[in-house]
C-alpha cells in the first residue's frame, strides 16, 4: 500500500480550468480589454451578479489579466476565455467541416494548421484550453494536445503534465 501524498489532488477539470489563466495572460491585456468591451449587456445578463459586477470592474482595469488571480474575478476567466477565443473556436470549426462534431487528432491538427495564419498562437493555445473545459467531444483531445504540443505552451511555462 502506498502511502498517502501531502500533495493535493487536483482533478482534470481543475487543472484544465487553472490552465485557462495562463493562457490569457498569453494572449496578452490588449486582446482581453478589446473582448471585455465588446461584451454586450444582453450577453452579461445571462451571467449571475457576482460576474456581471467583476466584469464591469475589469473593464476599468488597463491591465485586467493582473487581477483575474484575485478571488473576486476568478469566476470571470472562462467566460472571458470563451469570449476571447470564440472567433478562433469559430474557424476551427468551420475549417473541420464535417468532422467538427468529433474530430480525430490529425484531422485537429490539420485545422489548426489551417487557421494558424489567421490567429496568434497564444489564440489557438487559449480556444484548446476553452474547449478543453467544456463538455464538447473534442474537450478530451485538445487537453491532449495542450500537454503534447510545446507550441501551445505560454512562454515561461511548463507543460501540464498528463
């Protein structure tokens, strides 16, 4: 029997949603301020109170990424990220055609390579790191590919471990 770790467990999901912060730090204070802006009211009243409050406080900030650690807007950073990423997730998907529903690795890979020109990879590395959070079928592959793929690794970072 092995014994038991001071570590503490961190389950997939949590992990892949802590991945999510980096990624937007990535993708830089200039993109998230542009995308926070861009959030209509109507999208922000589908939100609860507690995020609709952070994220009219964040878009007062000049460098809003500095302040997602903080625990008041955590709870932002995965509709920030969908948010940040949806015209990247919107290509990918339209560059899959019909194998967008459950796409296999080399069929992903060649979509990505396909938009690759179009976004920044910080982009591509934060739409991987979306999905990988949500229930989509591809949510599994490209949590795969953020850990296999140096490219989709933020500068400064390690890769997550499988």
């Amino acid at each position: 029997m092995t014994e038991p770790s001071n570590e503490p467990s961190v389950e997939p999901s949590e992990a892949r949603l802590e991945r999510l912060l980096p990624m937007l730090v990535w993708v830089g204070d200039h993109e998230v301020v542009q995308t926070l802006r861009g959030l209509s009211e109507e999208e922000l009243k589908q939100q609860s109170v507690a995020v609709r409050t952070a994220i009219h406080a964040l878009r007062r900030k000049r460098d809003p990424t500095a302040f997602l650690t903080q625990p008041q807007y955590r709870s932002t950073v995965p509709l920030i990220a969908d948010a940040v990423s949806v015209a990247c997730q919107d290509a990918i998907v339209a560059a899959l055609g019909d194998s967008a529903d459950e796409p296999d690795r080399p069929q992903l890979l060649a979509a990505l390579e396909e938009v690759g020109d179009k976004f920044p990879v910080s982009t591509v590395a934060l739409t991987l790191a979306y999905v990988s959070v949500t229930t989509m079928p591809a949510a599994d592959l490209c949590d795969e590919l953020l850990g296999s793929d140096e490219r989709f690794t933020p500068p400064g970072s390690a890769p997550v471990p499988d």
